[in-house]
C-alpha cells in the first residue's frame, strides 16, 4: 500500500481514528495512573479497558485474510480495509504494552509482547519496502518485465541473436555432436582464458582470448568473404497494430576469421543471456563486462562492430533483470514472516485471554 500525497484521503481518516483512540484511551490510563500513584495493571479498569481493544483490534487485523477471500460479496472496500488495518494495527502496541503496566510479567506475557513487537515492526518494513522498492525498481530497471516471465523474455532475446548469427556469420564450424550440445546450452566447460597484456588488471576472464588473439593476427592471411544477408536487431516501434522489437534486413561482410571469433566470444556470453547466473563474475559487473567487449572489439575487424553492438546492450537489460529477481525476493519475503508472526500473536493471545479470564 502506497503512503503519498495522492493517496492521503484515503488514509486520512483511519489515522485520525486510530489516533485519536490510543491518545484518549492511554490519556485516560495515565490519569489513572497519576491519581494511583503507580502504574496501574491488566487487573485495573483502564488497565481492562486498553487490554480489550488492543485484543480487538488484533481479531480485526486478523479478518483481512477471510475479507480478501470474499472478496466477491463486494463488502468494504479492501484499500479501505487495508488503510485501516495498517493505522489500526501501529495502535495497537502502545495499548497493549500500556495494558501490562509497561511490565513483561512471566515468560508467557514475555513471548506475547515479543510477537506484538515482532508482527508490527514486520509490517513497518514491509510497507517501507512498498513505497521505496516500486519507485526504485522503477528508476534503475527501464527494462523491466513481469517477473514470472524474465525467462521466457530472456529466451526470446537470445533466439534473436541466435539468427542473427547464423545470418550474418553463417552456422559455426563444429561436429554435429557438439552443435547438438551447443544448441542446448549445457557447455559450461569453458577453458579459463588466459588474461592478455594490456588492461586486464581488474578482470578475470576475457571472450576466448587464446583463439580471438590468434584469429587477429591471422586476419590478414584470411579472404574477405562475399556480402551475406543480416539482421541487425532494431529499436522498439509500431509496424501496423504490433509494437515490438523487429528485426531490419541488412548486408555485411565479416571474415571466416570475425564469424569464428564471434562465435567463441558469444559461446561465452549466452549462458549469462539465458540464466543470468552462468559467468556472472564476468557479465554481471558492468565493468568487466565493458572490458569484455572492448577486447572482442580489438580482436576482431572494424565490420564487426555492428554486431559486437547488440550483444553489448542486450547484457545490460540481463543484468536488470537480476536486479528486478532480488528486488522482488526483497519486496515479497516479508509477507510470509508477518503472517506467521501474526498467527503465532493470535494463538497466544486466545491462550492469554483464557487464562486471565480463569485467575481473574
């Protein structure tokens, strides 16, 4: 639930509710208190008093799970419910520790106080985390997607890039064994590369180093091959009634040297593409992964460049899509911790309520 200026009738008047309870009800009990001369107990009429609401106020907290599932009969409003039960329940711990005489007592009214404490400060945390993770999520991920379909969004990327390589570089030289277990994206044995002499002082890896600088320096020995038809993959824009990314026909000239290159360097590259976990040291810090490229750059010809490009900015939206996967763990993980807090408040609370009413 949002808290912003746009949103502020609708919390207006459960907070001014909800304040103006606990300010009277522990006003009340203060007096009391003062006209005692000690802080007065459960036992006392104020004292009474504050326990029953703050218990009522738990049970109303509570039916927000049994209203969301009747949602169907059209009863209160649930934002309404939801602004109540945010105020309501923040009430609801000033009346209950002025209820026990600002005293633990046993270990049993020690463990209720400690879930009170615990439910409420889960709820703070998780209504922090809605209002700032949204709009940051919103600020760092411009390519942000449904979370469930990151997957699906990253597959159809790397399928483009698939075809644009095998366009522009033709199908990679190798067995049919091997191109079966390529395909299928399981080699994750890649040879570590050996780290080159100019500037890879912060980095660790580097796109198949040992073949790319050998292909450079036989580059020259290496025919220009005839124009082939390309894809270059495109920007976002309306074609009829779609919008999308589409791929535009093109023409290019690469060497058996650059495709073979290419190939090696994005062997590399693709399982980050698919899972954004395989070679995560190397493409997910936006550092490395620039050296990366830099070097493939260097070690192929300048015609390669226009698809060195997109494999270059299709790690980017990669890399915010881990960042949207744990921003999300962090904005749902709470719910679960809350919830089991609060069931674990009302099971003591039946039992608190019981006992008081044996002794009383």
């Amino acid at each position: 639930m949002l808290i912003d200026r746009n949103q502020w009738r609708l919390h207006a008047a459960p907070a001014l509710a909800a304040f103006g309870v606990t300010a009277a009800l522990i006003g009340w009990y203060m007096a009391e208190s003062y006209r005692q001369g000690e802080w007065l107990g459960g036992g006392s009429l104020p004292g009474l008093t504050l326990g029953i609401v703050a218990a009522l106020i738990i049970l109303f907290e509570m039916a927000l799970s049994p209203r969301k599932w009747l949602r169907r009969m059209r009863l209160f409003p649930t934002r309404y419910w939801l602004a109540a039960h945010l105020w309501f329940g923040l009430a609801c711990l000033p009346l209950a520790i002025a209820h026990s005489g600002f005293h633990l007592g046993g270990w049993f009214t020690s463990i209720l106080t400690m879930l009170l404490v615990g439910t409420v400060l889960s709820g703070v945390i998780g209504l922090a985390l809605q209002n700032v993770v949204p709009r940051w999520l919103l600020r760092q991920v411009p390519a942000e997607t449904i979370t469930t379909q990151i997957d699906h969004v990253a597959l159809t990327l790397v399928d483009d890039v698939d075809q644009l390589l095998r366009t522009v570089c033709g199908p990679r030289a190798r067995s049919s064994e091997s191109a079966d277990t390529d395909a299928a994206n399981v080699s994750d044995d890649h040879p570590e590369p050996s780290k080159p002499d100019q500037d890879l002082s912060s980095t660790s890896h580097a796109p198949s180093q040992a073949s790319v600088v050998a292909e450079q320096g036989s580059r020259s020995a290496v025919a220009e091959q005839g124009s082939r038809s390309a894809v270059v993959i495109g920007a976002s824009r309306d074609v009829r009634d779609r919008r999308g990314r589409y791929l535009e026909e093109g023409a290019t000239k690469l060497s058996d040297a650059d495709s073979k290159a290419l190939w090696n360097a994005y062997a590399e590259l693709r399982p980050f593409l698919v899972d954004g976990s395989t070679n995560l040291y190397l493409f997910g810090d936006q550092t490395r992964s620039t050296t990366w490229f830099r070097l493939l750059r260097s070690a192929c010809s300048p015609e390669a460049d226009e698809l060195i490009e997109p494999l270059k900015r299709l790690a980017d939206p990669r890399r915010q899509f881990n960042l949207q996967k744990r921003l999300d763990r962090w904005l749902h993980a709470w719910l679960p911790i809350h919830i089991a807090l609060s069931a674990g408040l009302t099971l003591l609370l039946i039992g608190h309520v019981i006992l008081a009413l044996r002794y009383w």
